[in-house]
C-alpha cells in the first residue's frame, strides 16, 4: 500500500521538476479536470474584480499566479492527452 501511494505522489528525487501529476488520472479524470479548471478561472475573474481593494502587498496577485499556473497545468495535461477542455 505505501508503495502505491508513494508513486501516486510523483517523483521526490531528481534534477528537474516532474509533471503536474496532481491533476493526472490518479486523482482528476477529464471530467474532473473540466470542472477544476472552469472553478479556478471563475475565481480568478472575482479576484480580479476586486484585487485593487486590498493592501495585502500583492497577495491577490501571487494567488492569481498560482490559478494562472494550476490552469496551465490542466492544459498541458489536456493537450498532450489529445483532450479537449
């Protein structure tokens, strides 16, 4: 059982960053990837409506980065599964 979770959690060694094995079959299919990314734009587009409200230096902008990078992920995943969004 540890073996399996541990080759669920991608490689913890190595030169180079792995792939975005957090939105992979193991824990999204397309379906849920769909759905992922459709949620994280939405809150991106409320951030965005109110990210000049705040003095959080620039905490509003660093979270719009990470969704920004989750949905790249999900679109790379998708492409290279010859997937559509």
């Amino acid at each position: 059982m540890a073996d399996n979770i541990l080759a669920r959690l991608g490689p913890l060694f190595g030169t180079s960053p792995g792939g975005p094995t957090y939105v992979s079959e193991h824990f999204l299919n397309q379906d849920g990837r769909r759905a992922y990314r459709a949620s994280l734009l939405a809150a991106y587009d409320q951030l965005a409506s109110c990210e000049n409200q705040f003095a959080d230096d620039g905490r509003v902008r660093r979270i719009q980065q990470c969704i920004i990078n989750v949905v790249a992920d999900i679109e790379t995943l998708s492409l290279g599964k010859g997937q559509q969004l």
